[in-house]
C-alpha cells in the first residue's frame, strides 16, 4: 500500500521553476507513492534515439536519490518505470538528465503547492 497520497503528473517546462525544455521535445512524469518510495513512470519524447536517461529525485535538503537510468529509443516504447526509495512527501522535484542536458521540475510537495 501506498502512503495514501493521489498520483502526481509532472511536465517538465510549464510549471515556474521548471527548466525550459527545447522545442521538439517533450518530458513528463508519473510520480505514484508506495511503502517501498515512489514508482516513476518516466516520458521521453524527441531526443536522439539511444540516449541515456538517467532520473533522479530531489527531497527537502537538496539531496539526490537516484531512481535508474534507461535508454530513449525513437519509435519504441519511449517511456520508463523506474522507482525512488524516497517518499512522494518527501520529495521537491524531479530531474532527469538527457545525454548532457539536466531537466527539473517541481515534485512532491513542491508540485503540490
């Protein structure tokens, strides 16, 4: 069971404080709570076929908790589900790092608010 808490959906680039993600891509996210953390349902959309994505959560001290990494591949499935040790509660933004380009946006509570 989860922590009670509804899913939240994350897209990168339209909420303030978000980083700016360039034209022809789009990045969004599932964030669910669980006991276990948060299960991420990651979205990838534009960036060039084999790319390494590497995703990550941000809590309230500005640390990061790593949530895996998977490769974008263009006309496959381009998104992922990944999971966080970190509670959904806990959490304040979520980053993923697309080749060389880091994207965050408002999470968790952050998001909420």
């Amino acid at each position: 069971g989860g922590s009670g808490a509804p899913e939240q959906h994350v897209v990168f680039g339209s909420a303030p404080g978000a980083t700016a993600v360039p034209a022809g891509m789009k990045i969004s996210a599932t964030l669910l709570p669980h006991s276990y953390g948060t299960e991420i349902h990651m979205y990838v959309k534009g960036a060039p076929s084999g790319t390494l994505c590497r995703v990550f959560l941000r809590g309230p001290d500005g640390e990061r908790m790593p949530a895996g990494t998977f490769r974008y591949r263009w006309g496959e499935d381009s998104d992922a589900v990944l999971s966080a040790a970190m509670d959904l509660s806990d959490t304040r933004a979520i980053g993923v790092r697309v080749g060389k380009r880091t994207f965050v946006a408002p999470a968790g509570a952050a998001g909420a608010a």
